[in-house]
C-alpha cells in the first residue's frame, strides 16, 4: 500500500494505490496508482496483511487507528519506507 505525505508527514487515513503479493518472493510488482502521486512527490510503502485471505485490501478502520488487514511489523518496528514518486 502507498500512502500519501500530506504537510510534511505520511497520511495512515489515506492511501493512494495497493496490490495484491502472493507469500514469498515478488519480483516485477506493478502498482496502479489511483490518484495524487506526483514525480518527487514523497510516500510511505507499507505491507499489510490480508486478514480475512480474500486478496483484496480491507481499509476499512475497526477503531480508531487500526484496519481491518493488519499493518507488518517486525518485532516492534512497522514495515515502511518513506522514498519518492519516479
């Protein structure tokens, strides 16, 4: 999933596209964006898992701040990195 910076900071309420990744390793993954992502224009990749395993991405929040398909951590560490649109 991407999610768009907005005023200097990545939006978790928003994301500008997603795809669908089988277990293991993905090489050649194209991501349709839907809107808002300029060349330069800096955004937060993100893994979720699939929750309920029907391969298409459930934002919808149960609270808060939390999702129904579930962001990936690493012990305590969120996987994501901040980089630019080519």
């Amino acid at each position: 999933m991407l999610h768009p910076f907005e005023e200097g900071a990545s939006n978790g309420d928003k994301y500008v596209a997603s795809t669908y990744l089988k277990d293991g390793t993905n090489t050649n993954v194209s991501i349709k964006v839907h809107k808002g992502l300029a060349t330069g224009k800096m955004f937060i990749v993100m893994l979720y898992r699939d929750a309920n395993e029907n391969q298409v991405l459930d934002f919808v929040f149960g609270d808060d701040r939390n999702v129904m398909d579930t962001a990936v951590f690493e012990g305590s560490t969120m996987i994501g990195h901040a980089i630019p649109a080519p």
